[in-house]
C-alpha cells in the first residue's frame, strides 16, 4: 500500500518538474528570440551608422584634401569582431592606409573621421589643439574653412599658432611673456563690428 502512496507522490512530482521544464524551454527560446532580435537591430543599427559616416567622411576628406577615402570594415560580415580601416587617397599620390602617411595627411585623415562623427552624430563642444600643426598653409586655410563652417553647429576651441588659423576665429586669445617673467594674456574679437555699435 505504501507503494502505491509513494507512486502518487513521484507521480505528482514528475508532473510538477515536467510543466517547470516546458516552462523553462518557453522562456529559452523566448530568450534566444530577443537576442536574436538584438543582435539583428544592432547590427542594422551600426551598418546604418557606418554608412552615413563613410558617406559623410568621402565628402570632408574629399573638401579637405582633393582627393578621396572611405571607410573600411576588416570583416563585414563580423563587423563587431573586426577593425576599422581608414583608407586615404590624397590628391596625386596612391591609396594609403593611415599609417604609411606623412604627419600632414595622417591630421586631414582624421580630421575628416572626426568631422563625419559630428556631422552623423554632434557634440556641443569640440577642443583641438595644434591640429594643423603637420599642415602646409593652403591646408591649414581649408582646415580652417571647415572648422568655421561646422562651427554652425557646435562650438570650437581651437589652440594653433598658424595665422590662417587664428584669422578665421571669431575670438582669439593669446597668451606671450610679457617683460620679465609675466605673462599676459590678450582677447582680441576678430569678428567686425557694426556701424550702429
């Protein structure tokens, strides 16, 4: 007789862990189902991203440098397990990836990435300091064209010592040694004045 009791409780527990197992199996592929969900929106998310990016940094390095780069995704088929390449062609000279370029090219390069990522995606503020540093006079006239033209939508601190440079900023600040060991600092406005002022 105790048997037939012992039978009915594994019976009862059986049936107990049975319907806690078809649960847990619901809930998985519930589960594998949002990651899958997920992983496609994420995907779809950075390939969207990439995309006007690349675009966005064609157009800059293309308006920087007379000459044209795009993006590169190591795998795209795995683009979350893989490098982004930077691949540049300034004007008259062969395709290079970032790292065999002069220190000019290698600051237009990325410049231009950072000019696609505030254009895809903005900041409020944006400091740089001696950018223009590796480039020649007539880049460091466009560079400054570009930081006066994005500067429609974000504000620039820029530190430069190069006169196309500082003649492009609305304000300017310098800072010399005076006589002695002082030093001073001056505040010019560049921008000019109305007449009714």
């Amino acid at each position: 007789m105790l048997a037939l009791e012992e039978y009915d409780r594994t019976q009862a527990r059986l049936e107990e862990l049975s319907q806690k197992l078809t649960t847990l199996e619901e809930e998985r592929t519930e589960l594998l189902l949002r990651i899958e969900n997920f992983t496609t929106l994420r995907q779809r998310a950075f390939k969207e991203a990439f995309d006007a990016v690349n675009k966005n940094f064609q157009t800059i390095f293309a308006e920087l440098s007379d000459g044209d780069g795009y993006l590169q995704l190591d795998d795209p088929n795995s683009p979350f397990d893989s490098g982004l390449n930077l691949v540049a062609h300034p004007k008259g000279k062969p395709v290079r990836r970032l790292a065999s370029m002069s220190g000019g090219e290698k600051s237009l390069t990325a410049l231009s990435f950072i000019f696609a990522l505030q254009r895809y995606r903005p900041s409020p503020f944006y400091a740089f300091d001696e950018v223009d540093m590796f480039l020649d006079g007539a880049n460091v006239e466009r560079l400054a064209k570009m930081i006066k033209h994005q500067a429609q939508q974000a504000q620039f601190i820029v530190v430069s010592l190069r006169r196309p440079m500082i003649e492009s900023a609305e304000r300017t600040i310098g800072v010399t040694q005076a006589r002695g060991a002082y030093t001073q600092v001056l505040g010019l406005n560049l921008q000019p004045q109305s007449a009714s002022l």
